[in-house]
C-alpha cells in the first residue's frame, strides 16, 4: 500500500504485550502496509528499525527507538490537548474557522494534507463535514486507530465522527474524481513545513512526519488541482513569514503562529 511518496524510513510492527489477540491484530497490520513484523527484541539479524508501529492493548503508537527519544505519537480524539473535550468548545470566531468560510453556515471540506487529522477533526468539530486525505499508509493507520477508539464515546462526538472521513491516497488523484456534486465547498492543504522554531510537541511530530513523506515537493501540483475542484475556496495554513503557495492569496486570516491564504474560487 505504499506509492513513490512513501519515504524508505527503516520501519517495522510489533505488539507491546504477549496477548495472542493484540499480537494478532499487530500481525494483520503489518501485512496491511507491506511492513516487517517484529516479534520480540530485535536481534542482530532483524537490525534495529529507526521507527515502530506498536499495537498496545490501549491503542497504536509511533515510537523512535533511538536512546532518549521522546514520547510515542498517537492520535486521541477523546482526550489529550486537541481531543473532543477541549475541540467542542471552540469558536467559530477563531482564524482557521473564518478561512474555511463558516460565517455562512455548515459546510464541505477536503482536507487534502490530513496528516495526523489535527484540523480535520478541528473542523469537524466546528460543523463541517470534512473529508481527510493522508498519503502515508503509517499515518493513516494511526489515525484510523484514533477514529476506533473514539467511536461510542459520546452521542456528541459519535455526531463528529459522522462527519468526518478518511481517505488513503495521494490527494491530487483524488481530487480529480469530485466533480459534481462531489465537489466540496472549500480545499484546505497544510503542506509540510520547512524545519522551524515550534513547540517540543510539533517538532517531534514534524520531524517524524517529515521522514514518513518528505517536504511535499507535489505542493505546487496540489494546490492547482485545489483550485480546479474547490466550489469556494482554497485555504493554505502557512507560517506567519512564509511566501505564498501560490498566487497573491485573495484574502489572510493571522493567527498567533501560523496564517490562513484564502483563494476565493
């Protein structure tokens, strides 16, 4: 389930626990990505891979195993800094949500550079109906993972999920095939950073993303088939000094660390 994106980062599966049934579901997973299954230690046969996909009883994690990296990645939607408790209160005020075009309603997006499917479920949570498109297989596993977990918790957040779906594949291929009806209102791509000053926690994540995709060197060819399928809008997060993806944006929504690039269709 790889394509030409998917960067050859030593990678392997393995379960934490000896549970025949989470090792089982580690086994399956690993099958699913075309990815070595690590059962036990590695040995000096197997090698040391520089990231594991590991199956808990809890969830699934990302994890480096060089000495002294940092905590696992994983993807939570009930708790956790960007979970449901703390997304459901969000105001549509907020740039991201004044971008997307939300003063006038409800509305469709294509996320086609979900990633983690932060702003997705951001999103999703602020009333849009969002279509998540993640080209790595690894993160979109992780994500999956975090969709399972989070199903049930709530009537509230079972409402988001119902309007949040995930999508694996390359984004300018899927974006061709919504026409019509299928069009969404609004595409938001959130291309891959150059390395810069963030949080401990977005440098981790974005380095480990960086490794699984690389700099997304297709951002150009993205955001023209964006604009070709979008009804309204195209929105493009960008740090706060960064030049535009494309064109002179229509319009500029700042936050305190990033900006919102609108194209209005």
């Amino acid at each position: 389930m790889t394509d030409k994106y998917f960067n050859p980062t030593s990678i392997a599966v393995t379960a934490e626990t000896g549970d025949d049934r989470i090792r089982l579901v580690a086994v399956s997973l690993a099958r699913e990505l075309s990815l070595p299954f690590l059962d036990g230690e590695p040995t000096a046969t197997t090698g040391r891979p520089e990231l594991l996909l590991v199956q808990t009883a809890e969830r699934l994690e990302l994890r480096e195993t060089r000495r002294g990296s940092p905590r696992p990645i994983y993807v939570d939607f009930v708790g956790g800094p960007l979970g449901f408790r703390r997304l459901s209160g969000r105001s549509r005020r907020q740039p991201i949500a004044q971008a997307i075009g939300l003063r006038g309603g409800s509305i469709t997006v294509v996320d086609a550079t979900a990633g983690l499917a932060r702003d997705s479920f951001l999103l999703a949570c602020l009333g849009c109906t969002v279509t998540a498109i993640e080209r790595s297989p690894v993160l979109a596993a992780l994500v999956r993972d975090g969709i399972i977990r989070a199903e049930h918790h709530s009537p509230q957040l079972d409402a988001v999920l119902a309007r949040f779906s995930l999508v694996l594949g390359d984004a300018r291929n899927v974006l061709r095939n919504m026409t019509g009806s299928d069009a969404p209102d609004t595409v938001y791509l959130d291309p891959m950073y150059p390395p810069g000053k963030k949080t401990a926690l977005v440098k981790k994540e974005m380095r480990v993303c960086r490794r699984l995709v690389g700099d997304d060197p297709d951002a150009g060819e993205l955001f023209e088939a964006a604009c070709r399928v979008a009804k309204k809008r195209v929105v493009v997060k960008r740090q706060l000094h960064s030049p535009p993806l494309g064109p002179k944006p229509t319009t500029t929504h700042r936050g305190t660390r990033v900006r919102y690039d609108v194209y209005v269709m």
